[in-house]
C-alpha cells in the first residue's frame, strides 16, 4: 500500500473517531461544546504535526542534501485529499447510529465543504512539521559536522607544532646558538668562546712550503747586441750568493 494511502486512511480514522467522541461529549455536556469543539480539533492538528514531523526528520537523517528528498508535499496533498473525503463519509455514516450526534449536515455538504476543511486541518500542519522536522535535523547535522571539523583542524594543528618542535630541536643540535659551525653528533668540535670556530689546538692541514722566487730579474735582460752564446737556464727558484747579498 502507497504511504500516502496509509497516511490518508488514518487521518480520516482519527477524524472519525474524534468527531464521534466530541459528539457522545455534547450530548453528556452540552454546556461545554465550544471548548469540546476545539479540543476535538487541536487532537487532529496534533496528530497530523507529529506523524508529518516524523516524516521529515526521517527523510532528512536519509537523504542529507536537501536536492535528494522525498517530496513529502505531494504525500501529504494526495493524504489529506484522501483523509478529508473519507472522514466525511464516515461521519456521515455514523451519524446513522442511534443516539450518536455526530453531524447535522447532508452528504454532499460533507463530502465537498466539511471535506475541504479537514483537508485543510491535516496539509497546512503536516507541512508546518516537514519543514521544522527537516530543519532541526540539518541544524544538528551541520553542528555536527562543524565539530569534526573543528576535532581535525585541532589534530592537525597539534602535529603541526609537534613536528616542527622536533625539527627545532634537530636544527638546535646540529646548528650552535651564535650560528656558526655545527654540531656533529658523536664528535667533539673545539671552538673558542670569542669567535666560535676552531681554537689554536685544533688539527690544521699542512701545506708545501712557497719557493722563493727571484725579484730582481735585471740581469736576465741582454743588451742590444751583447753576447748571445748558449747558457745555462737559471733556476729561479735558488737563489745565488750575490742574490741573498744584493737581498740582505
């Protein structure tokens, strides 16, 4: 059976049964009618209101995004078109029963006018709770998922500062507070307090001495036309007697 089938019969049975208990109250208190008539009517509102917010809160727990939803308006349209034709048949025939006063109205009055006030009674709140029932839980839903999103962000936040705690106390171990130099694990590196680098204790590498070169090269130049026999190449790097004389 459809839902708005299910929905419309049992409208049109609260309806019923309501009228016929407001009927049997009017007769035993006939002085208190109008405030029997309006119990009558809150009960069918409040029928409709809970059976249409459950409808919504179901349909919005199912269905997250608002595009994906049941449409609910035309469930509740076609039920209470159902409701309000059936209840006024049944209040008609019951009002077939002995000493039971539940209209004073024809058939077709019930069927066509008394029908369209009941339709009315049961759409207008059924719609009224769709619309909070869907709100409330997507209120929730949103909270909800801000939380979780405020719990990662959070998270997130927490190994970001872990991590470049840690990397701050890697670069403190390898980097010196002046930084200069590093610090390598598991060796000892000397520096002095002033400067920071290396002290004079400290293992330097040893280079080859620099030979002494000639700086006087005068007595190489020949003059025009001088002597021009072979001689021996001079080694620049050896100084002669006369060169350390002539130096001193």
């Amino acid at each position: 059976m459809n839902a708005w089938v299910v929905r419309g019969l049992g409208m049109a049975l609260i309806h019923v049964f309501v009228r016929v208990i407001l009927g049997v109250s009017i007769t035993q208190w006939p002085l208190q009618g109008s405030a029997l008539r309006w119990l009558a009517l809150l009960i069918v509102v409040f029928v409709a209101l809970i059976w249409a917010g459950i409808d919504g809160i179901r349909d919005r727990r199912r269905n997250p995004d608002p595009e994906d939803g049941a449409d609910l308006t035309m469930l509740w349209l076609k039920a209470a078109l159902l409701g309000g034709v059936v209840a006024g048949v049944g209040s008609w025939l019951a009002n077939l029963v002995p000493n039971l006063n539940v209209t004073q109205n024809s058939f077709f009055f019930e069927i066509t006018s008394g029908a369209a006030f009941t339709v009315l009674l049961i759409f207008v709140p059924a719609m009224l709770a769709v619309f909070l029932g869907r709100f409330f839980v997507g209120r929730d839903s949103r909270k909800t998922e801000k939380g979780r999103g405020e719990r990662r962000t959070a998270a997130h936040g927490a190994g970001v500062a872990a991590g470049a705690a840690a990397g701050g106390t890697a670069a403190a171990a390898v980097a010196d507070d002046d930084g200069y130099g590093q610090n390598y694990p598991g060796q000892a590196y000397e520096q002095t307090p002033d400067t920071g680098y290396a002290g004079s204790d400290a293992d330097t590498a040893v280079f080859e001495p620099v030979h002494n070169y000639r700086e006087d090269t005068s007595d190489l130049d020949q003059p025009q036309g001088g002597d021009t026999t072979w001689q021996d190449p001079v080694d620049l790097g050896k100084r002669t007697a006369d060169d350390q004389r002539r130096g001193e």
